[in-house]
C-alpha cells in the first residue's frame, strides 16, 4: 500500500511519528494510502528548515523569484492531467471540476509572476516641510498555510505561490484526506528550481495544527475551513502574535428574485448546500463537486 511522508527541505522526510492516517478512494470506498500524522517535533523541524533557507531566498530579487514561478506554471501546465487525476482519484471530483479546480488555483501562480512589478512601493515627496514619505514590500518570514480536503490544488495555491514569491518561505499543511496532489506540487516547484527548504509540507491533524499555532518562528498563518476551527485558529493565532487569516464557512449567498426561473434558482441553491447536506449524512452520497464518503 502507498505509504504518505511529509516533504520537508526539498526531499521526502519520515518524521518520527508512528500514527498515520488512511486516504481513501471515494470511487469505490476502499483504502488508497497510508499518510503520515505529523507530531509537534515534526512539525519544528519543517520550520527549522523553512526558517534557514528565509535568509537567501528573501535576499533573492523578485525577478529570480519570478522566474521560478514562471518554470512552476509551466511544469503545471505540462503535468494538468496526472495532478487532475491525482485529485480525482483521492478527493472524488469528476474529471472536469477537478481540471477547473486546478486551473483556478495555477492562476494565482500565473498572477505571482508578476511579483516584481506588485513589490514596487511609493514615495512622496514633502508630505509635510521637509517630510517626505515612502513604503516598502518586505518579507516576513516563515508562513504557513492549513487547507480542507475539498479543493486539494486550489485551496494551497491560493496561499503558498503569493507567499514564497514576496520572499516568505512556506509549511504547508494539507488535508490528511487527500495529500497527494500537494506532494506531488511540491515535486514541480523543486523541478522548477526553488531551492530547497523554501516550501515544506506537513501531513497531520490537530497535533500538528497545534504545533504549527505555538510555533514562534512562524510568523504568518492561513486557513480555510469550518467556523469552528478558523475561530480556534484565529484566537490561538494572536495569542502567539501571529499575523493570521482564517476562512470559515465559505457558503454560497443566492438572491431570488421575482422573475427568476424558479428551478434553475432551486438547482442552484441545494448545488451550493450540498457540502452542508454531506456533513449530515451518515452514509455515500455522489454529487458533481465532491463525490465523497462520509466516514
């Protein structure tokens, strides 16, 4: 059976933790995987190595950084359909919504291309006597990025391109669902040339969360997810003064209006709801955008 690591430093990294999790295949309900769940030393050592390789990338200009992101759309582009059917094979999606899903997300690497022109800052002159002011873009630090198990491309490329294109380097932890596809990415951004320790991955669950909150070298957090669990992350964020944004939620708003077509309102309402309805169930259901087994 596939046996899931962690990818920390630019290779496949064991960790020490004994637990692991399983990854299913939502076509047929029968166990894929095996996936590695992080522990808190784990997870400081991605950050050990995210933190010392901070120091060379941020000095990078944007241009070089630029170019890496370029070689990453492009190896994404070439590799579209195994990372489609790796997120159909492991979340469920048909073909189509998972090919839209990861195009969705390769445009935020498409708009980090253009980090060189975004970094700019301003200046004004004589704002007051003799006061002039300017603005600069700068790096912070160590990031790290926690997303759910329904969009496995999109949802970590809306976090780790931006953010290791400004000169941040990146722990990534992915849902323990379906973790592949972020392996796999991770793979192409190596490929593409980013030097190793800049983006890391750990697979895990609450401990490993934990781990990523309390850790004082991360410096920035980003999350997608249930209200509940962005209202823990966000609290527990600043408790430890981390700059953080926390997604909870996430349901589509629909407003009927009097001359609309009443089905077509209808379908799209209970398509937006169905994520709501799956959480409920208590058994298979099959839907275009999930196709998951609740278990």
């Amino acid at each position: 059976m596939k046996n899931i690591e962690h990818f920390v430093d630019g290779k496949l990294f064991k960790g020490e933790s004994k637990r692991v999790g399983k990854v299913f295949n939502p076509a047929t309900g029968e166990q894929s995987a095996e996936v590695k769940l992080a522990t808190a030393k784990d997870v400081n050592e991605a950050v050990k190595n995210a933190k010392k390789a901070f120091e060379n990338w941020a000095n990078k200009p944007p241009l070089q950084r630029a170019r890496v992101m370029f070689k990453f759309k492009e190896l994404i582009e070439k590799n579209s359909d195994e990372l489609t059917k790796i997120i159909v094979a492991e979340h469920g999606k048909v073909y189509e919504d998972a090919r839209g899903s990861l195009t969705r997300g390769l445009e935020v690497v498409e708009f980090a291309c253009g980090i060189p022109q975004m970094l700019k800052g301003e200046f004004t002159e004589n704002v007051g006597s003799n006061v002039d002011s300017w603005s600069i873009r700068q790096p912070l630090g160590v990031c790290a990025g926690i997303t759910p198990f329904n969009f496995p491309a999109m949802v970590p490329m809306w976090m780790f391109p931006m953010a290791i294109a400004c000169g941040n380097t990146f722990v990534l932890k992915p849902s323990e669902k379906d973790p592949s596809c972020s392996m796999r990415l991770a793979e192409l951004l190596k490929e593409a040339g980013l030097p190793d320790g800049v983006f890391n991955i750990v697979n895990g669950d609450k401990e490993a969360v934990d781990a990523l909150i309390n850790n004082k070298d991360i410096v920035a957090m980003s999350f997608v997810g249930s209200t509940p669990i962005a209202k823990y992350i966000y609290e527990n964020c600043a408790k430890n003064e981390k700059r953080v944004q926390a997604l909870g939620g996430a349901k589509n708003h629909c407003v009927v209006m009097p001359d609309c077509d009443l089905d077509q309102a209808v379908n799209g309402l209970m398509g937006g709801s169905i994520w709501v309805s799956w959480r409920k169930m208590h058994g298979p259901i099959s839907c275009s955008c999930c196709r998951r087994y609740r278990r």
